[in-house]
C-alpha cells in the first residue's frame, strides 16, 4: 500500500499522464483509507478546475 508521500506524487502525476491499472488502484485502495490524501485530491481538483476557468475567460 502507497504511504502518504508517494499517493501525493501519483495524484500529482497523474494530472500530467495516465497512470496504469496498478497505479489506480493503490491510489483507490489508500484513499479509501486516508482522509488526509481525499482532501489533498479534492483541493487539486479544485485548483485544477480553477485555473481551466481563469485560462478560458
């Protein structure tokens, strides 16, 4: 199971490349468990959605 650091990594990584099959579900698997690594999900999601809207005015 991935530790903290590196599901930040992946989550990181992966707005940049797909990540494989295997890479996907240890991510799943530690999120389902770390309520630290769901609120860092959520506030890249966020950041990520904000800056699609400041880009597109």
């Amino acid at each position: 199971m991935l530790n903290c650091k590196q599901a930040s990594e992946l989550m990181s990584q992966a707005q940049d490349r797909d990540i494989s099959l295997r890479e996907r579900l240890s991510l799943r698997l530690h999120l389902l468990f770390c309520h630290g690594c769901r609120n860092f999900s959520s506030q890249l999601q966020l950041m990520r959605a904000a800056c699609r809207r400041y880009l597109d005015r």
